[in-house]
C-alpha cells in the first residue's frame, strides 16, 4: 500500500519537473530525498550503534570467534571420545551465528569498498579450526 502511493508521488514529481526520459521500472535509490535518506542513515547508524552494545557485557572468551574455537580445539585434543560424542560439528553452526551475524551488520557487498567474506576475522578463523580439525582426523 505504502509504495504504489511512494511511486505516484515520485512520478507526480518527475512530471512537474519535465523529467521525460524517465523509464518506468528503472527507479534507483538516486530518486529518494534528501530527508528519507537522512532519515535511512539515522536509522542505520542507530542499529549499527546498537549492535555494538549485543556483546558489551560479555567476558571475552564467549565473544571472540577465535577464543570459542580455541577452547573446542583443546577440548577435542584432550577429551577426543566426548568431542565426538558431542557432534560440536553440527553444534558449531549454531553457536557462532550470532556472533557472525553481528558481524554482517554493516557489511554491505554492493558497496565499492568491499571487503570480501574470505577476508573477515571470522571466516579466517573458520576456516583455521576446520583445516585443523580435517588434519587431527587424518591423523
């Protein structure tokens, strides 16, 4: 309901202004004013400011990706019988989602300064614990 009435508007607008080569289908974010994008950036910043508050109280051996594998290595290293039993594998998903998904919050991959997902912390550290567990299982 809200964005037919948003189109119409955009296009009454295009129309007093003479904007003739407009070709319907093919609006951009360029189209929002300067208020809704003031308004769009308040509200990002405002999430991205609360989501660095999520782990604020956390001790940081619960916080860092790293750390919480870490502790999964020296468990599997000394206790390998209730590693296994466990299934940490398919529990490990689980557990680090959130601390992944803070993470994303602010990753934007249409953005020209990219930063590619096989070079965040988190996914270097993933793919550290998985080379590790496929070496101990070769072993």
């Amino acid at each position: 309901e809200f964005i037919p009435k948003y189109r119409t508007r955009r296009r009454q607008a295009r129309e007093q202004a003479g904007e003739a080569d407009h070709h319907e289908g093919m609006s951009s974010d360029d189209e929002l004013t300067p208020t809704e994008l003031g308004d769009f950036q308040k509200s990002k910043d405002n999430v991205l400011e609360d989501s660095r508050k999520v782990f604020e109280d956390v001790h940081a051996d619960f916080c860092d990706i790293r750390k919480i594998l870490l502790k999964f290595q020296e468990w599997k290293e000394k206790f390998p019988d209730s590693y296994c039993d466990a299934y940490i594998s398919f529990c490990l998903p689980k557990l680090l989602n959130p601390l992944i998904r803070v993470q994303l919050i602010s990753w934007n991959p249409l953005e020209q300064n990219l930063t590619e997902l096989e070079e965040m912390p988190w996914f270097r550290a993933l793919e550290e614990f998985s080379d590790e567990e496929n070496i101990s299982e070769s072993k």
